[in-house]
C-alpha cells in the first residue's frame, strides 16, 4: 500500500486528503485548500463571459506558418514552422508534490460563518494544480461540488495500517510480530504459534488465513460514511444516472433533472465498476499484445541502430582510405624529390672532381681557355641549388580535419517520433513539372495533393540542396503551393522536393526534381540602389548623373560563386571625369566615388590613365584611359577570389584585388554627364578560360 501515498496526499498542502471535493476533472482538493486558490475574476473575463461574446480561443494557438527565405552566401534560407501551447499567464508555485499551484485569492474579510460554509466572492474562479483547467464556481460555490467519502475512508484505512506492527495474541511473553490472521477465529498469530495452535487439518483448514495489515482493516473497519447528494444535502445517494455519471438522490428524480437519462439502481452500478481487472479479459489480452508489440518494436530499434553503425563502419573506411590515398601521395612527392636531389648531387660532385683536375692543369693557354666556361657551369650549379631545390615540396602535416560535428548533434537529437494511427499523416505531395522553371538564378516550384487524397494538409515545407549536392534545407513553409526562391547560384544543379504536413505528422517526400540555373547573369541596374541623381533609362540597362559629385548604382543580381563577366560602354564622355567601375556590397556609400569607402572594389579611368581603389587606398596606376565608344570588361571570379579589369578587350594593369569572398553586386559611379550602357549575358573571355584552364 505504500505505492500509493502520493494518490493519498493534497498537490496544494502536500498533506493526506481532509474533507476532499471532486472537481469536474476528475482530480480532488481538500475543501480547505480549495478556497485557498480561489481567484476571484471581473465578471469580463470569466469564460461564460468570453463565450457569450464570441471571443473564446482554443487550447492551442498556432502561428501563422507561411514562412519564406531566400537563401544564398549570405542568407541561409532556414525555415521553421510550428505552434505555441498556450499557457497560463498567473504567476505559479510548486507545491511539495511537484505541480503547479496558483496564488491563493486575497483572504476573504472576517466572517463568524466556518471556512467550509463561508461564502465564496462572485466570479470566483478555481484552478486545478494538476491539469490547470479552469472553472467558474456557481452560487453554492464549494458546495457544488461532491464529496469524495471514499476518497476519506481508503486515507483512514491506509493510516491505520501504518500506525503500529501487529503482535502474536498468543505468545506468553514476549509477543512476536504476526504474520497472519484467522478471519474465523479472529486471532493474529506468529508462525511458531499458528503452526502449533493452528495447524492447517481437520476443521481449522478451511479457516481462511490473510495478512495482518488485511486483517487489521477487515476488523477495525470504522462504519461507512453514507454520501449525501451535493443539491439536497438532507438526501442520500441511492440512485445512478448512466448519462451523466453521477450518483443522485430521488429528489433529483422527482425534479426531472434526469428525467430522459437511464437511471441505475446504486448498489448494482456498484458492483459493475468494481469488476477485478484479473477478472476483465480485455485488459488480459491488451497485456499480450503489449508484450508482443514491445517485443517487436525492441527488436526493429536495434536493427535500425545497427543499421546506423554499419553505415558509419562504411563511411570509416572510406575515409581511413582517403587518409591512405593522402599518405602514399605525401611519400612519393618526398621520394621524388630524394631521388631528385640525389641525380644533382651525383652531377655536382662529378663536376666538383672535374674542376679540381683542371685546377692541376699546368698549361696556362688551356686552362684559360676553358675557364670562363667552367665557372659559368659552376655559377649555374650553385644558382640551381639555391632555388629551392632542398626546400621540401610536402609539408610533413595532414591539411585534413574531420567534422563530426553535425554528426554528434544528430545522435544527440535521434529519439522516438510519436506516432498516432488513428489520424493520418496527408498523402505525399506532385510535383507539376509542366509549371516548374528556372530564370537567371531563381527558380519556380508548383505542387498539388494527389486527386483522390482524402486527408487534408495543414502546410507543405520545400526543400533544395546547396546545389553541390550536399544536404536539403528549408526554403519554404506554408500553405500555398507556389513558391519562387531567389538568390541561387549561377550554373549549378539543385535538387528539390516537398513535403506536406498536419496535425498529426508529415507525408514522405515526393519525388526530387533536379533544377539547373543559368550559366550566365542577365541582368539590370537596380532603381531602388541607385542614388537619386542617378538616371535609368533603356529598360535601366543604361545609366548617367548629371552631378558634379560621384553617385553610385548597383545591379540587381548579387554573386557569391562562380566566374562572372559583364561589360559596360561609354555612350558619352566629355570634359575627361573620371568614372568607376567595379563591384561593392550592398551598404555600399552612394554619394561617393566607388571605392571610397571599404564596401567596394573599383577601378577609376580617366582619358590617360587608371587606378585601382578600395578604402580610399589607390595603387597600380596604369596608362591608357578611355574616350567615347571605349568598353570596359569587369571579370569577378569568386573561384579564384579575384577581380580584373579590362578595357577595350586588353587586360587594365595586373589583377586588381585578391582574395575576394562574399556577396558582391556589380557597381558604377558617375558624374558630370558620363553615361554608361550594361551588357550581360556574356560568357567568359576565351583567353582567360585557357589562361585558368592551363593554371
């Protein structure tokens, strides 16, 4: 019986049930505990008024779920979806048993009435520590509430068997503990005297023997309470009402509050309920099938986790042989070089040898006739070795790191999804390929729920690869089933597939769609970047600044992969300004020249010369400028991580900046009348393709 003394205690007080009221939730409260955590309520917020005024909300809330990212270098394009669970907004405790417990109500003024008749405060509102479900009481306010009399007499029978051990009736002296009982004779005794005082033969085996806290109960048994009903307390239960489960008394049944319910004589609804679970062969069979069920599912987790180590065996020993791939790759550069070193030496030291014969030579004519040549060849084997030639060309380090990282947080978070039978998950998503496309480097994904799909969806996530066939993210979640992603990169692959969800969990995957962006940019200046003496015209592909001060505009496309190449004409040039051209990030400064400050990378050019600028730092000044008619080429390789300049098809100066990451956008600045025309589309210049090719 001591398993249940938790069953037996208040979750306010912490204590043994005194006087315990039943809420409509089925939990208990003592009488004086629920006053204690009484709130009284404006009459506005009760729930009888939130539903007369239409305003009442569910248990659960949920966000609105349509959610889209883009994402490139410098978006991740992560989505996330879910709901909130309400919650409580009073301030709560825990009481000794653990649960939550709300602040008592302010304590009611003085009053000569007891605190179990003492009136409850209008719109009294209680709350149940356990479920924190909430009620407004009535004008009997406790009293509304029944009585739990069983609740009380298992508390009184529980503490009684706890009060004492039970000793032998019928040892002499020093009585032992018993350790059973004779419900016929009524006499505890101890092993030693049931065994000479009690044998089990004749008429005393069919006594029938129980334990002695069993005993004890059976013959201290105080008399049992008799309940009385809640709306006539003079009355007692005698009846039971089949639909609303709940003893009454037959004043009830004479008011009619019953009348059209099935009504159940007490005593038999009694003993109905009362039926042993050993006894009901439902529970019997659910207790087999139970075990089975564990049985199997044990079984199907230990093949998954198995499944997991041998793939993670696999991937091992894939990669202990790229380690050995590195390794005997490091050994022959090392051994290449030895062998190397070794065929120089041998040639030096031969010449070695051959430089000191001469140096014997006693004829003076011959030995300067070959002198100046032999020191040529001696300069020349010095100068080879000090070229490197002993440097080692392999660094003895392993360049490799293993990251297990997001493999580690996987197991970490690998737990058991809950799954419920009895709501399906929505059928998987179609993708409609005829309404799917690509444009530059965007690309537009249309699905729909198969035909004959009965169960409804809640929301679909899309999903794409980092178009190097790494993992999926989410680009989208929500409702619609249409969605464009911008800001991919340029020549690549991508994988796609969507999903549908509700309530109770997600469909599978539909089937992937493979989405290739374009190889080259198309594009125009972007009217919202520019600055406001900026002039577009020519669908904003052409562009001029009547200012004396340089104002700067940015494309509309963004790159952060790949090599790119887009010129830009001069329609008009007079006066010699000095425009720039180049790439800049998105907070780039507008009022400017580019390359003032340190978000941009340009090269300014006037008529005679050229200048490459970042931070307002200028370096490499390069003759020849331009005049009207000149083009100026931009190639911005973000492989390589580099940025170059030409003009009118001939490299401008070396390459201008190195080591170039992140998202850039292609930039112009000008002034004084200057107009500029952008062409894109175009591939990369043949000469620096067989130029990287051959590097």
């Amino acid at each position: 019986m001591e398993e249940m003394e938790e069953e037996l205690k208040c979750p306010v007080c912490g204590s043994f049930y005194r006087e315990p009221i039943i809420l409509p939730c089925s939990h208990n409260l003592c009488q004086a505990c629920a006053r204690n955590i009484l709130v009284q309520t404006p009459e506005s917020e009760s729930p009888q008024s939130r539903r007369a005024s239409g305003s009442g909300v569910s248990d659960y809330d949920y966000l609105d779920l349509d959610k889209m990212s883009l994402y490139s270098e410098a978006d991740s394009g992560y989505g996330s979806y879910g709901g909130f669970a309400s919650a409580p907004t009073t301030p709560c405790q825990k009481s000794p048993n653990g649960v939550r417990v709300f602040p008592p109500a302010m304590p009611p003024p003085a009053t000569h009435l007891s605190p179990a008749l003492a009136p409850v405060p209008r719109n009294s509102c209680i709350t149940c520590p356990q479920c924190h479900r909430s009620l407004i009481l009535d004008d009997r306010g406790l009293r509304g509430f029944p009585k739990n009399r069983v609740l009380e007499g298992v508390i009184d029978r529980y503490q009684q068997s706890k009060a004492a051990a039970l000793k032998c009736q019928l040892c002499e002296k020093a009585p032992k503990e018993a350790t059973v009982m004779c419900e016929q004779c009524d006499v505890f005794y101890c092993d030693p005297c049931r065994l000479r005082c009690h044998p089990p033969r004749g008429p005393l085996a069919k006594h029938r023997l129980v334990p002695p806290a069993q005993g004890r109960v059976s013959r201290r048994l105080s008399p049992r309470k008799v309940s009385t009903c809640t709306d006539h307390e003079l009355e007692n239960h005698s009846m039971y009402c089949v639909q609303c489960k709940m003893p009454v008394c037959y004043q009830c049944l004479e008011e009619g509050k019953h009348s059209s319910h099935e009504v159940k004589a007490l005593g038999a609804m009694w003993k109905l309920h009362k039926v042993s679970p050993e006894k009901n062969p439902l529970l019997t069979q659910m207790c087999s099938i139970t075990q089975e069920n564990s049985v199997e599912f044990e079984a199907c987790l230990v093949a998954q986790c198995d499944a997991l180590i041998d793939a993670l065996n696999r991937r091992k020993a894939q990669l202990l042989a790229r380690v050995n791939k590195e390794h005997e790759h490091k050994l022959k550069v090392v051994r290449d070089q030895i062998s190397h070193c070794t065929v120089k030496l041998r040639q030096t030291t031969g010449l070695m040898e051959y430089c000191l014969e001469v140096i014997k030579e006693n004829d003076p004519s011959g030995f300067l006739q070959i002198s100046d040549a032999l020191i040529r060849r001696v300069h020349l084997t010095e100068d080879q070795w000090g070229k490197g030639t002993l440097t080692p060309r392999m660094t003895t380090d392993f360049d490799l790191s293993l990251d297990n990282s997001p493999l580690l947080q996987s197991i970490h978070q690998l737990d058991f999804v809950q799954v419920k039978a009895s709501s399906p998950v929505p059928a998987t998503p179609i993708l409609q390929l005829e309404e799917c496309c690509t444009h530059n480097n965007s690309a537009t994904l249309s699905w729909k729920q198969p035909p004959l799909s009965t169960v409804p969806a809640d929301g679909y996530i899309l999903e794409l690869d980092d178009g190097n066939g790494g993992q999926f993210r989410e680009v989208y979640v929500g409702k619609e089933t249409m969605c464009t992603v911008d800001g991919l990169h340029f020549n690549s692959t991508y994988n796609a597939r969507v999903k549908a969800f509700n309530k109770t969990g997600v469909s599978p995957y539909s089937k992937t769609l493979v989405l290739q962006t374009s190889e080259v940019a198309w594009f125009a200046f972007d009217p919202g970047s520019a600055h406001s003496d900026i002039i577009l015209s020519n669908d904003n592909l052409t562009v001029t600044c009547s200012s004396y001060d340089d104002r700067v505009v940015l494309g509309k496309t963004g790159f952060s992969k790949g090599v790119h190449y887009w010129e830009l004409t001069v329609d008009r040039y007079d006066n010699h300004p000095d425009p720039a051209f180049g790439v800049a990030r998105m907070d780039v400064m507008k009022d400017v020249m580019l390359g003032k400050d340190d978000k941009a990378w340009a090269m300014y050019v006037d008529n005679n010369r050229s200048w490459f600028m970042h931070n307002n730092s200028h370096t490499n000044r390069t003759e020849g400028g331009i005049a009207k008619g000149a083009t100026i080429g931009v190639l911005l390789d973000l492989n390589r991580k580099n940025l170059t300049f030409f003009i009118n098809d001939e490299q401008q100066g070396p390459i201008a900046f190195d080591n170039v990451e992140g998202l850039f956008f292609p930039a112009v600045s000008l002034n004084r009348n200057v107009q500029v025309t952008l062409h894109t589309g175009l591939p990369v210049p043949d000469f620096y393709s067989s130029r990287a090719s051959i590097a």
